[in-house]
C-alpha cells in the first residue's frame, strides 16, 4: 500500500516537472552518425571508447571506428585471420591498461594496436559473450553461455571468482542468469533474474540484493555518482532507485508515462553524472532527470529540429570519460555531451509548426515572451509554459492588422505595440483590449517593418511608405511623423526599417534600400551614409539596413544585405566584413553584443561571432544546435537575465553568450597516417602512439596526416605545425596535413598542435622526430672512398699529363714536318709556275709576233706580265678564290691559245654560287700546263679540258692524247699538289684515268 501511495505521489511530482519543461525542452544538442556517415549498418549493439580517444561501435556486420570526422571499418575477409569474425559482436570494452576487447556470439578478440589488426583469444573459442565489464585491476568480468567469468588477460586465464568455503559468493557467482552489469568503486553491480548481486573484485566476495519492488528481474542497473543504484525491468515497466545511505527504494515508474493517458515505456538503458539520470526507452525517447530538483525533461524526435534526438525507440547507451553520452537508434548513432549544449530553441507558436519563422519579439514587465510571427502574435508564459495566440481566422472578428507581423514592443505604460503588413496594433493588458490606429491617430494603415522605443519612451514605427518613419511621444501621446520634423523632414519618404539609440543618445535610422542615418539632437545635427560602390571603404557595406547595435568601445554595427559595417563616428573609422574576409555570408540579419564585447551575427549561412579583437570569427551551424542556418531579416534581443535572442527561419535561439567560450574545448590529437608520395607507408606503426620516423633518402617527399577526436566540432579544428631544421616558422591550416617536399638528408622534429580557436594556441604540443636518409655518397665512407679516387685521379692525371707533354713534343716535331713538306710542295709549285719550258715557249711565240703582228706582241707581253703580277702577288697566300683563280688561268690559256690556236679547247661550267670557294693559287694553271706537257695538241685533234664544279669538288678532266716523250718531266707535281691539298683541307685530291679521261678531283675549301 505504501509504495503505491509512493508511485502515485513520485507520478503527480513528475507530471509537474513534465508541465514546467515539455513545452520549451532544455537545449540538448543531438549529432547524428548514420550510414550516410560510414557506419555499416545502424543496429549497434556496444559501444567504447578506447584509450587513444576512438570511439567503437559494434554493428551487426562490422566493427566501426570513429575519430569525429570519418569511420573505418573493420569487417570479416574470409581466409584472413587476422579480421574480425564473420559473427554478430555484442559486447566490447578497454580495460584499465587500454586493451581493447570485442565479444561474439561466440568468441573473443583483441585489437592488435601495433599492427592494426584482430588477434583470437582462445580461451573463448565456442563461448558466447553477452556482457564484459573490466575492473580497476585490468581484469574483465563477462557474463557469457557457460556464466559468469573472471578472466585475468595478463596470463590468458579465468581466476576463481570466490574464495575456497565461500559457498555463497560461489553459489552467487555461478548459478546466477544474468542480464547486466557494471564497475563502480572497486564492486560490480550484477543484475539478475533475482536481483542485484554486489561483488568485491579485490576480495572475491559477493551479496545479493533482493529488489521485490521490481516485480522481476533486474534487466538493467546502474551505480550513479553518489552510489545510489538504479534497476529497470522490462517486462513489467518497472523503475526502482536504491539510496545508497538508507536503502530505502524509490519506485520512479511514473517517470516511465511520459503523458498521462499513455502506455509505459521500458527503461533500455541508463547512465549517470553528477547532476542527470539519463534514461533512454523503447518508444519515447530520452528522458532526463534531475536528481536535485526532482525535475523529468522528456527529449523526443521533433521534425523541426535537426538536432533533436533521431527516433523515440532506442536500443543501447554509453557514457565516454569526459561525459559525452551515445545512443544507439534505429537509424545509427546519436550522441551530445549535456554540459555543452548552449542554444535552446523557442518556437514563437505552439507545438510542432510547420512554420515557426521567427521575427520581432519583447519581453514585457511581467516576464511574458511575446513573438511576432508570419502567423500573428503570441504570448509565452516562460514559467508556466502556457501560450496565448492572436491571429486572425476565417468567420471570426479580426484579432489584429493582419498574421504577417514584423515588429513588437512595450511601451512604459505596459502597453504592446504591434507592427503588421497592413498596419499597427497596440494591446492594452490591462483591459485586454487591441487597438486599430489608423488616419485618426495620425499613422497610416501600411506595412511595417519594425516597432523599437528609445531610452525617452518613445515608439519608434518604421514603414515602407509614406513618411518612412512615426514615433509616438509619451508626452502629448500623439503620433508625428519625421516630415513634420524640422531636421529629418529632409529624408522622408526613404522608406523606414529600424530605429537605433546609441548610449550618446544619437539616433540611427535604418532605411529600406536608402542607406543609413543618424540623428545627433544634442547638435541638431545629421550624417548620412548611402552606399554608391565609389568609396565603399567609408560607407556602409549594404544600403537595406537591417539591425544596429553599438559595442562597447562605441562602435556602431550595421548589418545589411550586402555586408556587416562598423563605424566609430567619433573617431571617423569604419570596419568592414565580407564573404572574403571572414563572414559566411553577405546576407545578413540579427546582431547582439555580450558583455565580452564579442559580436554575434546571424546571416543567411550560419551564426558567427567576431572576437573583441574584431580580428578573428567563429562559426555554428545546425551540428551545434541551431535550429537552422538561416536568420531572418530582423533584430537581435537580450533578455532580461542577459541571454541573447536571435530570429531564424525556424524559431528562436535562446542562449546565454558567457557559457560559449569557443575554442576552450581540450581533445585528443595525434598523427593519423603517413604518406610517402601520396602513398600510404606500409610499415607497420601505431598512429596513435607514433613518436619516431625513418625514411630513406628517396623518401623525401612526404605528408604527415593528422586527425583530432573532437567529436562535437569536428570541423572548427585549427592546426600549427613546424618542421624544425626545414620550416622558419609556424604553418597554420584547417586542413589536417602537413605536406614537405624535397626535404634533404638529416634529423628533424616535426612539432604540431590544435586547437578549436585560432586565437588560442596555449594549448599542448606534440612532435615527431623524422630521420630522413642521407644519399650515398653524403655519407662517410663514400667520401673516404672519394678521397682515394680523387688521389688515384691526380696521379694518374700526373701521369697522363707528363705522356700527353711527351706526346705534344711529338706532335710539334711532327708538325715542323708538315710545315717543311708544305714549303716544299709551295716551292715545288713555284718551280712549276717558273717553269722555264713555259717561260722558253712564252718567248719564242712573242719573238714571232714581233716580227709579224706587233699589236699582238704587245697584247701577249701585256698578258704575261699579269700572270707573273698574279704569282707573285699570291706567293704568300695559302688560298685564293676560285673566282680569282679563273680569272687567271683565263689569261694562261689565252697565251696558250695563242701558239695552238684551235688545238687547245678549254671549257669552264662553274656556277656563281660556288665562286667564293677557295683553292690553293695557280693550281688550274699547273693542271691545264700538265695536260699540255703530257698531252698531244693538234688542230685536228685538239686537247680539250673541262673544268667544272660538282657536289664541292672541282673538276679538271682532259681527253686523253699520250705523247710518247714527255720533256721536262719529274713525275713530282700531282703529287706535291695532292699533299698541298691534304694538308689544307684534310680531304684527299682524287686522281682517276680510264680510257678516254685523265681526272682530277680538287676538295673545294
């Protein structure tokens, strides 16, 4: 009786705590893991996290591994024993020396670290394994097919589990069917068909906890901070704490009826911290549980949230060391650590909208939320979770203006101002009344933008037409538009967007399309921004203005469609932000300052923050929580506990700036793989623990791959690295590698470090020693060996120089020679050319002309002095042209002719191409002179010679008529001619004869 009188108080508690948090969740952020991600299928059936930070998952068909970014996979190779095995893994864990084991049905593994593989565990071999818990001594506890087993992996054996004359620690510890276990405070806690057993690993003792309030067995228990035991049943939707300091059992089946009217749900699993029971169930999700405040808050799927948990029906849980929880649903993974989870999602309308697009909203004197929305206004009462709607619905009085509203605020006096599409409401809470002003009350039915009071009371109404902007004074309680104002009449008409009040009391004006204004009334002064793409430095980056707010160093912040703009008025300085230099995008919305004087800013993209330094941005996205990555066109709140509230597409996101500190998160990091040449090193190495590098000289281009297990910001990981001895200074990037080429032989150390925040690098450091090899002949002995062969080269250079000196005196006699057979073969030629039968003949024909035709003497005489003009001007010239030569010769013949008048013939065929060509001087008149020496000449019988060109030889051939005595013959000069030749041009003079022919071939030089 009493402890249903207890069920039924501990249910009408929890329905009270369910009432205070249903409506407005307490911001959990789920990150999803599915097989979109990697996974090979979404049923997990364990999960662990080993000593280097990886978290496992054992599915039905693989193990997985996750570092935060990517999953690899580990699945059955049939004939590779060194995978895992082919069947369904259902339990893992990592012990106190941080082996890690993997539980089958049947069998066991250890994954190999340094060899990254799986090695059998014997011992098992045919035994099935439910559940493995290890203890404080690196011992593992198991409950399998044949019991209970105490297996020691140090020495590969199962211990006793209690002492000799123990009979009932052995009675307990073998004859009990057990469904779950844990480690906690040096004793495993044991649920079993009969309850809990509690057993002393250090004494080998145990005791048995009976539990009758269970109803049955004790399917699922957990030992929580405080040592209070929590016991779920599932076949009878039962859920029992025991206080650890009286005992006594508290039955929190209520907990279990997450709505009244509804089935319960069974407690699956459940893990603990220092302030929350997290309990997962079969069909309602996730429940959490204050222990201190008694409070229930339920964490269900909602469509709307991307980040809400995936499915109501979960199946497995694990707590990771530093209070990160994971759940396994029927889609995958979902995970999220409970102390950081910083944005909360207010939806303006009540329950699961389709279209909760966030817009204005105030919250008033009495603490009520009010929100404009595209579907009218609503109150939310923070405390009570109650709403109260107005809109307007077809058949019914209108409620307001019109659904679609843009702007609200509150007056002093308590009262709503409400800025809709068609015109402006004012609610009075007092009385419950809603006002229509219109013409009468001096304010045109239009569309507003927006409704914002100053630190005078005054409301502030801006409009797409007519004046732009209205204002209601407190003082008359009239309304007055700007164009009855003696200074801002000049920008009437712009078209009104918000109103801003900065702490010197100036006030900002932003214009729909029209730039920016501000209005100084202590100065009665005016300065006005428009932005013209000519001095886009100096103005605003964007001219439809949509939010401004002011820092703390003075600095106005003006966020536009086209940019963010920062203008310090006094100081006549201007910052400005783009896609290209830090925002995500240029379409923006939302601004708040926090009291760090940090600058949150919701865009089209995303939320940032821009540091106080104004140097650096951080980034969040839906994987932290925001219920979308799009802001609405609209301003920033604060609250009055100093959180910030800011529009998107799909509600507001409430949170409190001083709990985000980004870039404070501590994680793991380690090098992940090597490449050389974008091939992955195959040798055998652990990543995480690798320390030391050896590559080959050929091995000097190489990548170092880095990986950081933070599992919440996976992508806002900043890296630094520096190769000392290579590297001058730090390298910094978000992509995950340091890549080095053409690094020379030596010894480096590769130091590395992340870090969540760029600004942020007082963080740990890690580094690698890399030897790189030196090329052969860099090395010692090579170089020794050099010195010998550059000893043995300049001895035997010695030697050779001393045999080429000898060879050279050689040369030189030999060439002394040459010159000497050159002389004489030129003297030879000379003896020829002065030949004295030439010289004879020359002067008996010339005796004859005198005496018969004297005019011809005179002719012949003219002729010889100019072939003994040409000798002697050519007696020291090795070569003349052939041009040259013909000319000469043709002199020659033309006294020959003169004695065998038609008896010689000589025909030249030689082209002007081929004039410049050089041959040695007086060489056609010794050949034409030898073919009239040895030759018969007569009228009938002439001699003909031809002397033509042919493929750079220079031919002189003449038939052949023998005399048969040949006078003043030394049978010398073709062959003086033919040394003269080879010695010029190294070509032989080629000298052929046959039956009709005598040719020589002279090399043209």
């Amino acid at each position: 009786m009493k402890s249903r009188q207890l069920t039924v108080i501990c249910f009408i508690l929890n329905q009270l705590c369910v009432a205070a948090t249903h409506a407005q969740d307490l911001p959990v952020n789920f990150h999803h893991l599915t097989v979109k991600n990697g996974l090979n299928d979404p049923l997990v059936n364990a999960m662990c996290q080993d000593k280097y930070g990886y978290m496992w998952f054992a599915s039905l068909g693989a193990l997985n591994r996750f570092n935060g970014t990517s999953i690899r996979r580990f699945t059955n190779i049939p004939g590779d024993t060194t995978s895992p095995f082919s069947h369904i893994p259902y339990a893992m864990t990592c012990d106190q020396k941080g082996r890690l084991w993997i539980g089958y049905y049947p069998g066991m593994l250890e994954y190999d670290y340094q060899h990254s593989r799986f090695k059998r565990v014997h011992a098992f071999d045919g035994i099935n394994i439910a559940t493995m818990v290890p203890d404080n001594m690196g011992n593992i506890l198991l409950s399998t097919s044949t019991g209970l087993i105490y297996y020691n992996p140090g020495a590969d054996r199962f211990e006793e589990k209690a002492k000799p004359g123990d009979s009932l620690s052995y009675r307990l510890m073998n004859h009990s069917r057990v469904y779950d276990m844990n480690f906690t405070r040096g004793k495993f806690y044991i649920g079993t068909v009969d309850g809990i057993i509690v057993y002393d690993a250090t004494t080998r003792t145990a005791q048995l906890i009976r539990v009758p309030e269970l109803g049955g067995a004790a399917n699922k228990v957990l030992t929580d901070p405080d040592n209070n035991i929590w016991i779920s049943n599932y076949k009878n939707y039962r859920l029992v704490k025991v206080e650890a300091k009286t005992g006594q059992r508290i039955i929190l089946d209520s907990l279990l009826l997450t709505k009244p009217g509804t089935p319960l749900v069974t407690a699956v699993d459940f893990r603990a911290d220092a302030e929350n029971t997290w309990i997962i169930t079969n069909l309602k999700g996730l429940i959490q549980y204050n222990n201190l405040k008694k409070k229930a808050t339920y964490h269900q799927h909602n469509y709307q949230l991307p980040h809400s948990i995936s499915r109501g029906n979960l199946r497995s849980m694990y707590m990771s060391p530093d209070g990160t929880i994971w759940i396994n649903t029927a889609l995958g993974v979902d995970y999220f650590h409970p102390g950081k989870n910083f944005f909360q999602t207010v939806f303006p309308l009540e329950g699961e909208k389709d279209f909760n697009y966030g817009r204005g909203m105030t919250e008033d004197v009495s603490g009520f939320m009010w929100f404009a929305t595209v579907d009218g206004i609503t109150r939310y009462d923070p405390l009570r979770g109650g709403y109260r709607n107005w809109r307007n619905e077809a058949g019914k009085p209108r409620a307001i203006y019109f659904n679609s509203v843009r702007g609200i605020v509150d007056d002093a006096e308590g009262n709503i101002w409400i800025a809709t599409g068609q015109g402006v409401n004012r609610y009075h809470p007092a009385t419950g009344k809603m006002y229509f002003l219109d013409w009468k009350d001096s304010l045109p039915p239009s569309f507003y933008f927006s409704a914002n009071r100053d630190s005078r009371g005054r409301i502030w109404l801006g409009t797409r037409d007519f004046d732009g902007f209205y204002y209601y004074d407190p003082g008359s309680k009239k309304i007055v538009g700007i164009g009855s104002h003696p200074v801002l009449n000049e920008f009437r008409g712009k078209g009104g967007r918000i109103v801003f009040e900065d702490r010197g009391r100036r006030l900002w004006f932003g214009f729909n399309g029209n730039g920016l204004l501000m209005y100084d009334p202590l100065r009665n002064q005016t300065r006005y921004w428009y932005n013209n793409e000519r001095k886009a430095d100096s103005t605003i980056a964007g001219n439809f203005v949509i939010d401004i707010k002011e820092d703390r160093n003075g600095v106005v912040w003006v966020s536009t469609f086209g940019g963010l703009t920062g203008i310090d008025i006094d100081k006549n300085r201007y910052y400005q932000f783009h896609e290209r230099n830090g925002l995500t995008s240029n379409n923006l919305g939302p601004l708040a300052v926090d009291s760090l004087n940090r600058l949150w800013i919701g865009s089209a993209n995303g939320l940032l923050l821009l540091d106080s330094s104004r140097r650096h941005f951080s980034y969040f996205t839906e994987e932290d929580g925001l219920p979308s990555l799009n802001f609405t066109e609209h301003s920033g709140y604060y609250t009055r506990n100093g959180e910030i509230m800011l529009p998107t597409t799909n509600g507001f996101i409430r949170f409190n700036p001083l709990q985000i500190q980004p870039g404070k998160e501590s994680f793991n990091f380690f090098i992940a793989g090597i490449r050389i040449f974008d091939r992955l090193l195959s040798r055998n190495y652990n990543e995480g623990d690798v320390d030391e590098l050896k590559l080959r000289h050929d091995e000097n281009f190489f990548t170092i791959e880095f990986e950081a297990l933070n599992y919440l910001n996976p992508g806002k990981i900043w890296w630094a690295y520096q190769l000392d001895g290579f590297d001058k200074d730090w390298r910094y990037t978000q992509d995950p590698k340091a890549v080095y080429t053409n690094v020379p032989g030596g010894e480096y150390t590769l130091r590395y470090k992340a870090s969540a925040d760029f600004n942020n690098w007082n963080v740990k450091e890690k580094s690698l020693t890399i030897r790189v090899g030196t090329v052969f002949y860099k090395s010692w002995w090579f170089l020794l060996l050099m010195v010998l062969l550059v000893t043995s080269v300049l001895y035997l250079f010695y030697r050779l120089r001393l045999h080429n000196q000898a060879k050279l005196h050689h040369m030189q006699s030999r060439a002394q020679l040459l010159e000497k057979e050159k002389t004489l073969v030129m003297y030879e030629s000379l003896k020829q050319q002065l030949n004295p039968h030439f010289l004879f003949n020359s002067l008996t024909s010339l005796s004859g002309l005198i005496e018969t035709d004297q005019k011809m003497a005179g002719n012949f005489l003219d002729q010889m002095s100019k072939i003994y003009r040409y000798i002697l001007k050519n007696r020291d010239s090795e070569l003349v042209s052939l041009k040259e030569e013909i000319a000469f010769v043709q002199i020659y013949i033309n006294l020959q002719k003169t004695r065998f008048k038609n008896g010689l013939q000589v025909n030249f065929r030689v082209s002007e191409e081929e004039e410049h060509l050089k041959i040695a001087p007086v060489t056609l008149q010794n050949l034409i002179e030898n073919a009239i020496k040895h030759n018969i000449i007569d009228a009938d019988t002439p001699l003909q010679i031809d002397i033509f060109t042919e493929e750079g030889w220079l031919v002189v051939r003449n038939n052949l008529q023998r005399k048969n005595v040949v006078e003043t013959s030394n049978r010398q000069g073709l062959q003086n001619l033919e040394s003269l030749y080879h010695y010029l041009s190294g070509k032989p003079m080629v000298i052929e004869e046959d039956e009709n022919y005598f040719t020589i071939r002279l090399p043209l030089i």
